[in-house]
C-alpha cells in the first residue's frame, strides 16, 4: 500500500472505511516509514474535512495555514465526496481573476 502512495505521488493518503466514511490520514511522515504498520496503526485519527459547500478561496486559505497539500470533502456523515488539491485550487482561483 505505502509504495502504491508514492508512486502515484501523493504525500498524503484518506483512510476510508467500506461506507467511505473518512477515518484517517496518512501524512509526510507516515507515508516516509518503513516497516510492517498497518494503514490503523499509522493514520491519524479524524482528519479535518470541508463539505462541498465550503469556499475554495477558504479552502486554499486553510491549508496554505496548516501546511496542507490536499483537503478531504466530505459529507455531513463523514462521506469522502473528493479532495482538493492545493495547486489545483491555486490554480483555479489565478485563472479565475485573472
């Protein structure tokens, strides 16, 4: 699973159960451990989320605070509905005003 992460070149990875309810985040120093832990073992536990109605300039603002590359969307329930990619979003929001 770790390498499948990092090829796809993440740094960060949800942890989802079978309802896609968000359990987890696997981080930067997560993902850099080597060893025979577990996806449980080495996530943290309840992630921070935004629901689709949140603003993308919030967005971007809140993970430019917390040093973010990528933020979950998600339900009220916890439903994972997609994630926002930092450059993406800085992306969209420059061709946006420009």
């Amino acid at each position: 699973m770790w390498d499948r992460v990092r090829e796809a070149g993440w740094d960060a990875c949800f942890v989802v159960d079978a309802a896609r309810v968000v359990l987890g985040r696997l981080g930067r120093s997560a993902l850099d451990r080597d060893g025979d832990l577990t996806a449980a073992e080495a996530m943290a536990l309840g992630p921070r989320t935004v629901r689709p109605s949140y603003g993308l300039d919030a967005a971007v603002e809140r993970m430019r605070v917390q040093d973010l590359t990528s933020l979950p969307v998600t339900h009220s329930d916890g439903v994972l509905v997609g994630v926002i990619l930092r450059d993406d979003a800085e992306r969209a929001l420059s061709d946006a005003s420009a």
